[in-house]
C-alpha cells in the first residue's frame, strides 16, 4: 500500500526526478539561483516529469480555468477555478503577462493546507505558481491570486493538468483579463 502510493505519486517535488540525472548540471545550477530548493525543474520545463516520460497531450483539455473579472485592478484578489469534466490528480497553476513573465501571488486559505502547496517560479520570490500536494481525483479546485501592485496589462492563468499517470496536458489556459490602475465602477 505505502509502495503504491509512493509509486503514484504526483507531487510537486517528483515533478522533474525523472530527469534529474540527465539534467543535473543544470538542476544543480538553478538550486544554486533558488535557495529554498523549489522544484524549479517543472517550472523551467512546465510540465510534470515522471517515468515513464510522457509526451503532453495535444488535444483539448476536458478541463476550464474560469476566472471571474474582464478587469481587475492592481493589488486586487482574484479568484480562480480550475474546473475539470474528468476528474484530475494534479496541476500547477500560475498567471501570466504578455511577455511571458510569471507575475502575482496565490495566498492559501486553511481549507487548502495540505492540499495544495506553492511555488516560486519567478526569480520575484512572491509564491506565483500553485500545485498540488493531494493526489486524490478532484474536478474542482479554487483559489485566490494577488494581482502584482507593479503591472497594468493583459494576464492569462495557465496551467498544466495532470488526469492519471501517464496523461497530462498543459496547453491550457484561461480567458485573458486585464489588470489596470482605472477601472470604472
Ligand atoms: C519563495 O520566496 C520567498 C521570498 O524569497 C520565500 O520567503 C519563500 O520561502 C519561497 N518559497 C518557496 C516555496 O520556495
Ligand atoms: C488515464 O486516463 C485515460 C483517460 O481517462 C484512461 O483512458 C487511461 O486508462 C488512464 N490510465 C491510467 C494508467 O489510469
């Protein structure tokens, strides 16, 4: 049971053992960038890395990311959903701008400890990018991001959803919205 369970697992922290070896003079260099030891592995290759490797799939995902405003202000919280017609094990969500930046912060709520954990994926240090830490089917998912205080522009969540072990996509993406400084109401 404990052996199956170690060998299913999806977390955060597997996300890139697979290559490990053949990528260790390259892992060992973003350690050294990222000193609190994030996964950055599956934040450079953006995808969940796990023997056997696995091509992403290319179809359309069965899965939503829904957010709520075509406008938000700086600063603002906003709340965002992953939503699956199948259910899912794992993802890693984050948000980001035109230029590809991965920008803003995921504060965690009680309900989500131990459930979900979060990541530094920029070099910003501000807790960017979320995934999972319970490897249970869920369709469902919500959370909160922070809008940056210091960018006024097109965002777009993107996320990569892991379905069982050997599928997962990560072309998708949420509507965009913008984050600006004047927003009429
Ligand atoms: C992310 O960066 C912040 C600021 O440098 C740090 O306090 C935090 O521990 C880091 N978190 C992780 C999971 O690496
Ligand atoms: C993974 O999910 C797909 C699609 O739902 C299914 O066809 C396949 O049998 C599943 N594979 C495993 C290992 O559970």
């Amino acid at each position: 049971m404990k052996n199956a369970a170690r060998a299913n697992r999806l977390s955060c922290e597997s996300f890139g053992l697979a290559v490990v070896l053949a990528v260790l003079a390259l892992v060992l260099n973003q350690l050294d960038a990222y000193p609190d030891g994030a996964p950055v592995s599956s934040c450079k290759y953006w995808s969940p890395w796990h023997e056997p490797y696995t091509e992403p799939v290319s179809s359309i995902p069965p899965y939503s990311i829904k957010t709520y405003m075509d406008v938000v202000r700086p600063n603002a919280l906003v709340p965002v959903c992953l939503f699956g017609q199948e259910p899912f094990k794992g993802f890693m969500l984050q948000a980001i701008t035109t230029d590809g930046d991965v920008v803003g912060t995921f504060e965690l709520r009680d309900q989500d400890k131990g459930r979900v954990q979060l990541m530094n994926c920029s070099t910003m240090g501000t807790m960017d990018t979320v995934c999972h830490t319970e490897k249970n089917h869920k369709k469902v998912q919500s959370f909160r991001w922070r809008a940056p205080t210091d960018y006024e522009g097109q965002i777009v969540f993107r996320a990569v959803i892991v379905r069982n072990y050997s599928i997962f996509w990560r072309n998708l993406e949420s509507l965009p919205f913008q984050i600006k400084l004047d927003v009429d109401n």
